[in-house]
C-alpha cells in the first residue's frame, strides 16, 4: 500500500491517460476487424475502373 500512497497525482493522471489510450486503440482495432468481416468489398462497384474492350 506505501508504493500506490507514494504516486503522486501527476502519475496516476499519466498512467490513467496511457490507459485510455491503449483501450481506445483496441477499441478501434476492435471496431475496424468487425467492419471488415461484416462487408467483405469495401470498394463500391462504380468507383472502379472498368476494362474496355
């Protein structure tokens, strides 16, 4: 208990911001694998370029 006494308020606001930071990055991760896996062509049909022949 001396050793969570002895931190300071500045490093608790640091450690709880690294926190924040690493949750908010899985969290994106998180949304963007999910997204992928839901809509298999992210690239609309009439945004590519047609071969003409």
């Amino acid at each position: 208990m001396d050793l969570l006494s002895s931190i300071g308020l500045p490093h608790w606001l640091m450690i709880a911001g690294a926190a924040l930071i690493a949750m908010g990055s899985l969290g994106l991760v998180f949304r963007r694998s999910t997204q992928a896996a839901s809509d298999p062509d992210p690239v609309p049909t009439a945004s590519r370029p047609e071969a003409s022949k």
